[in-house]
C-alpha cells in the first residue's frame, strides 16, 4: 500500500519535486522494514527531538562549567541539568502516559528481550 501511495505521490509531485521523489526511491528499502512496526513504535522512533533537546542541554551546561575535577563532578552537573528539565518531579507521569502504548508495543514486538 505504500509503495502504491509513493507511485501517486510520484505521478502527481514528482516533476515538481525531484530531489525529493529521487530520495524517497533512494531510501525506499531501507524505509520499508520500519512501516512493519506499530504505529506506537513508529511514533518513538521518529521522535528524536526530546533527545536532541537533552543533549543540547547536557552540552550547554557541560561547556558553560569547562573543566571537572573528576568525573564524580562531570556527572554531578549532568544529574542537575536533567533535574532542572522538570523541577516539580511531576514530568513522570506525563512520561508514563505517552510512553506505555509504545511499551507495550515493544513488549510485544520484541517478546523475551525486555525486562
């Protein structure tokens, strides 16, 4: 079904958009095992901003201290970054919520590999 979308995709946009058709084609294979997945496994995936956003932080804090004593001190000041993300502690929840659909989709998928 989605290589038949893809092929109206094409007939429609891909005159006006080349590079854009030409990547899809490009990438197709290795695109397709990742349609397999549920939709809950296939929304984590694809959200990599929260960990870009913590590793920008992490980095922001780690460069505005320069050097560490010992390592004891460079994870000190990595703990307290990630405590300043959520101040209250009530981000937990939140968390829980979003991510046990995906979970149990992982739970499912990868019987036997998580604990």
């Amino acid at each position: 079904m989605a290589k038949e979308r893809f092929a109206e995709f094409d007939q429609k946009w891909g005159g006006q958009y080349l590079a854009i058709s030409k990547l899809w084609a490009n990438a197709w294979n290795e695109f397709v095992p990742f349609l397999d997945y549920d939709a809950e496994i296939r929304r984590v995936i694809c959200s990599t901003n929260a960990i870009e956003s913590m590793n920008a932080r992490y980095r922001r804090a780690l460069r505005a201290r320069g050097h560490f004593p010992n390592e004891a001190a460079a994870l000190k000041c990595l703990y307290l970054a990630t405590r300043a993300l959520d101040p209250t502690g009530k981000g937990r929840a939140r968390w829980a919520t979003r991510w046990k659909p995906a979970l149990n989709a992982f739970a499912i998928t990868f019987e036997g590999r998580l604990n």
